[in-house]
C-alpha cells in the first residue's frame, strides 16, 4: 500500500524538474578521466541509493510520536531548506555547472550533502530502517561522483 512518505521523493526531485526545463548555461568542464574500476562501483552504488531513496519513501507513512520527532521534523525541513536554497543559487547564479557542487559557507558538496541527510532523517520517520541504510549506499556513490564531477569543472 502507498503511503504518505512519496513527499519526500517529489519535494527531492521537484527542483531537478526544472533543472531539466533549464540545462546548465555553458560547457562542462575538461573532459572526464578514463574511468577506474572505483568510479564502476562507486557509479553503481549511487544508482542503487537513488533508486531505493526514491522508491522506498512511497511505502511508508510518517510517523511524528515519539520523543526525538520534532527535533528530526525541524533538521529535515532544515535539509530541504537548504536544498532548496542551493538550487536557488544555481538558478540565479546563471546556471554555472560549478554552482552545483560548490560548497555552501563550511560545508562541501552540499547538493549532495543535504538530499542524503533528508533521506536518513526520513528512514526515521517513515519507520524504514532501509531507507536509512539506502541513504549511506547513495552518500558513498553521490558523494564519490559529486567530488569527481566538481574537480572536473573547476
């Protein structure tokens, strides 16, 4: 049975929608590397973490008892928010591919950084222990092909 929890995969992917209505502004940077057995693997465990982060969320329902859920509640609508403001960023910014993975004050990488950290706290809501085990496939592939993709185009 579908639940509630399919938010959290339209709110993720919502602003990729547009990324796709509007591609990057200019050419992306020198020409990748030859691709190492790491970057296969890598490659395929950010394709697994995305397919079960966004498919996972859709058989679950949030669940807001317990002690510790506001405070979950408020650091994933922080994620989004944040999320959110990095694609605003981009937007505004011209559409630079180097906007995409540039860092946020402290913190790297944070268009990978945030998604991820949304699908943990929401492993927690949804009460699916795999949806968070599905976020740290995804953070090790993301992450690894982000940083690859942000070296490339700076």
């Amino acid at each position: 049975m579908i639940g509630n929890g399919w938010i959290v995969t339209a709110l993720v992917l919502l602003p990729n929608l547009f990324y796709v209505l509007f591609p990057p502004a200019g050419k992306m940077g020198k020409a990748p590397e030859k691709p190492r057995r790491l970057d296969f693997v890598m490659t395929a465990l950010e394709r697994i973490g995305q397919a079960s982060c966004f498919l996972l969320p859709f058989f679950g329902s949030f669940h807001f008892g317990g002690k510790i859920a506001p405070a979950a509640l408020i650091f994933g609508a922080f994620c989004l928010f944040v999320y959110y403001v990095c694609w605003t960023r981009y937007f505004l910014g011209g559409r630079r591919i180097r906007l995409l993975y540039a860092p946020l004050f402290f913190i790297p990488l944070p268009m990978a950084v945030f998604p991820i950290l949304l699908f943990a706290t929401s492993g927690f809501f949804l009460g699916q222990s795999f949806l968070f085990a599905s976020s740290a496939v995804l953070a090790a592939g993301h992450l690894y092909n982000s940083e690859k993709e942000r070296r490339r185009n700076h």
